[in-house]
C-alpha cells in the first residue's frame, strides 16, 4: 500500500475514490516513564522512550489505516495527516496518534 501526505502520485493517475479512511493508536504511558522524561525536560535533551513510543504508535495508525484502505480495494492512500494527542494526565495518562486519508485506486 502507498502512502503519501500528497495529494497526488507521481507517474500515476487516480482512477477512484473510495472514501476516507483512518487508523488510530492508544498507548498508555507509564508513571516513570513520565517522571523521568519530566526530569529531561527540566535538564534538557531527548526523550528516547518517548520517541520510541511516539514511533510505534504512528505505525500502528499508519497500518490499521492502510488495513482500512486494502478492505476497500486501494492501492493507496494520499493526502495522510498524522495527529497526536496526550489524553489524561499523571498515572493514567495516554497517548493517542490518528491517521486519515483518502484511499484511492490507481492506474
């Protein structure tokens, strides 16, 4: 499956609309995963176990989203946007990443 933030496909034409389709990823944070990307954040510097989970959970939208797109016959999915949010806070905090585009067939 293709996916692109474009609206377009170089070297292809769009032949059908299929509609929008998205994906969404829910990862809970853990408390001292917290504390301690606090403490970066006070010092300086990168967060890694953040990042790592910010990049497993934009996977995971992207995927179930390209699932979403393959159920309709696409063979891409153009103009994706990517969201984050950070629902809750302290113990149960989480964080959400949604994925959205529009699945296509292509010629």
């Amino acid at each position: 499956m293709l996916i692109t933030t474009t609206d377009t496909v170089e070297g292809h034409s769009i032949t059908a609309y299929l509609g929008v389709v998205t994906g969404e990823a829910v990862m809970g944070t853990n408390f001292i995963r917290d504390f301690f990307a606090g403490i970066r954040d006070i010092v300086g510097g990168r967060s890694a176990s953040y990042e790592k989970e910010l990049r497993r959970a934009k996977d995971m939208a992207l995927q179930a989203m390209s699932e979403e797109a393959a159920a309709l016959g696409a063979d891409a999915v153009v103009g994706v946007d990517l969201d984050y949010e950070n629902i809750g806070g302290g113990e149960k905090s989480m964080l959400m990443v949604s994925a959205n585009g529009t699945a296509v067939r292509l010629r």
